[in-house]
C-alpha cells in the first residue's frame, strides 16, 4: 500500500506500465468479472470507515449503475437497428 501512495504521489499513475496493464487486463474481463471486483472494491472502501473515501464511494456507486443498466442500452440499441433494415427514401435516410 505504501509503494502504491508513493507512485501516485511522486509520477503519473495512468503513465505508469502496470497502470496500461491492468487496463488491458479490466477490457478483456467479462461484464460480471468487472462489476465484481467494482463491488469488492466498494466493500473494502465502505469497511474502512474512512470519510474521506465518502466521495469516492458515491461515485463508484455512480458508476456501478452505469455499468448494469449498460447491456440494457445495447440491445435497445440493437433491436432499433434491426428494425432499419427496411429500404428507406432519402427523406426517411436524412432522418
């Protein structure tokens, strides 16, 4: 934990090699995998007790409902382009 805090103290963290890594390794993980570490993530902030981490909490919170309703976004999104299928005019293309 202290080498953490002195890396993002002294450098860039998003410029750091294990930073990019982990991104990679975030993309790659399906959306369960991820929503479960972003809830263990939030147990761990909420166990500390810390009120400075209070802002952090709501914003994960935030985030975490981004992220549920997100395949719920996709098929919407889906089912109108199925429904494009059909020959438009131009007037209904420009649309």
């Amino acid at each position: 934990l202290r080498e953490i805090y002195a890396n993002a103290v002294t450098c860039d963290i998003t410029e750091m090699a294990e930073y990019k890594e982990s991104l990679q390794i975030l993309g790659f993980s399906s959306k369960n995998e991820l929503l479960d570490k972003l809830h263990e993530v939030r147990n761990i902030i909420k166990d500390s007790g810390e009120v400075c981490l209070d802002e952090v909490e709501r914003k994960l919170e935030e985030h975490l409902g981004i992220i549920e309703k997100a395949s719920l976004e996709v098929s919407q999104e889906t089912a109108e382009s199925v429904q494009m299928n059909e020959k438009l005019s131009r007037q209904q293309f420009k649309e």
